[in-house]
C-alpha cells in the first residue's frame, strides 16, 4: 500500500468516527419532530444494553499532592446516552437517523462479512521495525517495511471491529458482535513490539478500545461472545505493548492528534487517571511538546488569532478568529488536524462529563482555559 493510499485511510478513519459521532449528538433530543420510515430489514428482536459504569480512581502527582477524579464507561466516543439514543431512533425508523444508519450499513466495513486484514503469522504477533525483514517461520517470505504492512491492516480492521460493534448495538445481531470481537482477539495477541516510529498503532489502539467498551459494559446471550476478563487484560497488554511506537508529545501536527488518540483510548479502557489526564493535557496544551507549529495539541494548531502575523498589527476585535495553523502544509492535512482534535475533545467530554449542564472535569476546564 503506498503512501497516498494510506493517506486516504487515515483521512477516512477520522472521517467516519467524526461524521457518525455528530450524526448522533447533532440532533440528540428532537425525536418527538422526526418522521417515520421503514424500519431497517436488519433490526433483530434483540436490544442490546450497556450498564453505565463510573470508576473512582486516583494517583500521587509529582508535588506529592493526591488527584482524584473519575472514568466514566462506556466513554470512547459515545456514552451510554449517545449509544441509546442511536438505537432506539434508528430502530423506531425515526428520521434522520434511520437514513444515516442505511448509509453506515452500506459501508463494506458494516457488512455482516467484512474484510478482515489480519494475518495468523508471525509479524502480526511480534511488531517488527520499519527494516527488511524475513519471516522466521516463512524463510521464503521477506517484507521490505513489515511495521507498515501490519500497521496499514491494523488501521483497517481496528475500524471495522468499531463500526462492527455499532451495528451490532443497533441491530442486535450477533453477527456483527461476532466479528468485532474475533478483530479485537485477533490483535490481542500481540506478543511484542520494537521500538520504532509508527503512529498506526496508536490508531489502531484508540479503535480497538471504542469497540471493547460497548462490548465490554454490555452482555450478549452467546456464551462465546461475551467479554471476559482475559480479553481485558490481552487487550491492555498489547494496547502496552504498542505504545512503543508513538510519543504522545513529540509527533508532528495531526500525527500527534493519533498518538495523543492511542494514548487517551488505552488510559481510559484500563482505567488509568494519570495516563489520562497526561492524555488531556497533550490534547490541549502539550507544553512538553514543541512551542509552535509542530506542536499537535489545540492551543499551537487551532490559533486564536487576534493580530495579522504578518505585519503584527492588532485586529479589530470583531475580526478575531480561530486559525488551523496546519493549512499551510496542504488541505488534507488540515482536514485530518480538524477531525483528529474534534475526536480528542468529543472522548473528553463523553469520559469525564458529570451529567450536569455546562461541568466539566477539573482537569479539562484548567487545560482549556490555558488554550485561549
């Protein structure tokens, strides 16, 4: 797969997230206006349900003081409010969330025989480097960047067991569940990683962990399908494992958005408050990172501009405006920047959002107000 190629998928992976996220929250709470339509043929009897969990945890900071806080499940994305709200419009044949579903069960990635790209072989097991590689099992096969031969399939499929596990939250159909959790116990065995620069794996873990917790906080009445507490600890391991290849603070532009989205979905699928609130941090300040353009996090790329770079004289304050500092680099960089921190800030709100109109986390309201 070439780089243009893999360009399009990242763009993509950004692009369905972002759009379904929106699809479901943009018109939260107009059901009572919406019209009826046909219900979806793939509806099944079977509703499933996700408990809503909080987990209280806390950590010694490094000036000793004690920070307390809360995760809240499922929270990758979408609440158990946003899931809930998904299905029961979509299976009420409410518009317009009965046509966006028929255009998200289009998608080949939604079907209920997906193309699944992992490989039972060794180098889907132990992460190799960028460097030419043999295959120790395979003497006669030989991969000239076997780190981007698996990071592209782990790209592909890590979404496809996400959209996999949202049509089985809204259909029911065992299918989807089946699939999604055969994709997140296909890369759970990964034994271990090189060091090495590839920031699909952290791609890979933010998708990966989106779908574990819808199937992980609800229950199926397949035995073979439901979330144990070895695919808990298989899955954080090799989310673990991983986290090798990517720094949450030192990537460049929109390619620290990705790290910055392994990062956050692995701290809140193990239920790690320090990890989390780093994961914050680097989101929207990232003061260990680069001070300017290199830097990913909200503050250095989406710019509240109040004077004319060019010239440095002070705008009329009616002229201020937010800047996407990666436009200079091309436009599908940009788009990826946007869609990247919007993820970042939608997982935010959905893990630490209390339930009160206009609360927000501590630690969040502190990093955005130092955004400005």
């Amino acid at each position: 797969m070439n780089f243009f190629k893999l360009k399009i998928l990242n763009d993509r992976i950004f692009y369905v997230i972002l759009c379904f996220v929106l699809a479901i929250t943009t018109f939260f709470g107009i059901g009572s206006q919406t019209a009826k339509a046909a219900i979806s043929p793939l509806i099944t009897s079977y509703k499933p349900q996700v408990v809503s969990t909080s987990t209280n945890l806390s950590y010694i900071d490094s000036s000793g003081n004690t920070v307390t806080g809360t995760i809240h499940h499922p929270g990758i994305a979408m609440r158990q409010i946003d899931l809930d709200n998904m299905r029961d419009h979509v299976r009420a044949g409410d518009e317009p969330w009965n046509t966006a579903f028929n255009a998200f069960a289009a998608d080949p990635q939604s079907s209920k025989t997906p193309r699944i790209y992992y490989e039972n072989v060794y180098i889907f097991k132990h992460i190799q480097g960028p460097w030419r590689f043999t295959d120790p099992e395979r003497p006669t096969v030989e991969y000239a960047n076997p780190s981007e031969y698996v990071g592209a399939r782990a790209n592909t499929d890590s979404e496809t067991a996400f959209m996999q596990a949202i049509m089985w939250y809204i259909t029911g159909d065992e299918a989807y569940r089946s699939n999604a959790m055969t994709i997140i116990r296909n890369y759970s065995a990964i034994e271990d990683c090189v060091t090495h620069t590839n920031f699909r794996f952290a791609t890979m873990s933010y998708f990966l962990s989106a779908a574990a917790e819808i199937l992980r906080y609800s229950d199926t009445p397949t035995q073979s399908l439901k979330w144990t507490a070895t695919d808990t600890a298989n899955l954080s391991d090799a989310m673990n494992l991983v986290s090798v290849t990517y720094d949450k603070h030192r990537m460049f532009m929109n390619q620290h958005q990705f790290a910055v989205m392994g990062t956050i979905g692995r701290a809140i699928f193990t239920n790690d408050l320090q990890l989390y609130d780093e994961s914050v941090e680097a989101a929207t300040v990232n003061a260990a990172g680069d001070q300017g353009g290199r830097n990913g996090s909200i503050k250095q790329q989406m710019r509240w501009m109040t004077v004319n770079e060019r010239t440095g004289a002070a705008l009329n304050p009616a002229d201020y405006h937010v800047q996407a500092v990666e436009m200079g680099r091309d436009v599908g960089h940009s788009y990826a920047n946007i869609a990247g921190l919007s993820t970042l800030a939608r997982t935010i709100y959905a893990t630490r959002y209390e339930g009160r109109p206009g609360h927000w986390s501590k630690v969040y309201s502190l990093k955005c107000r130092e955004c400005i």
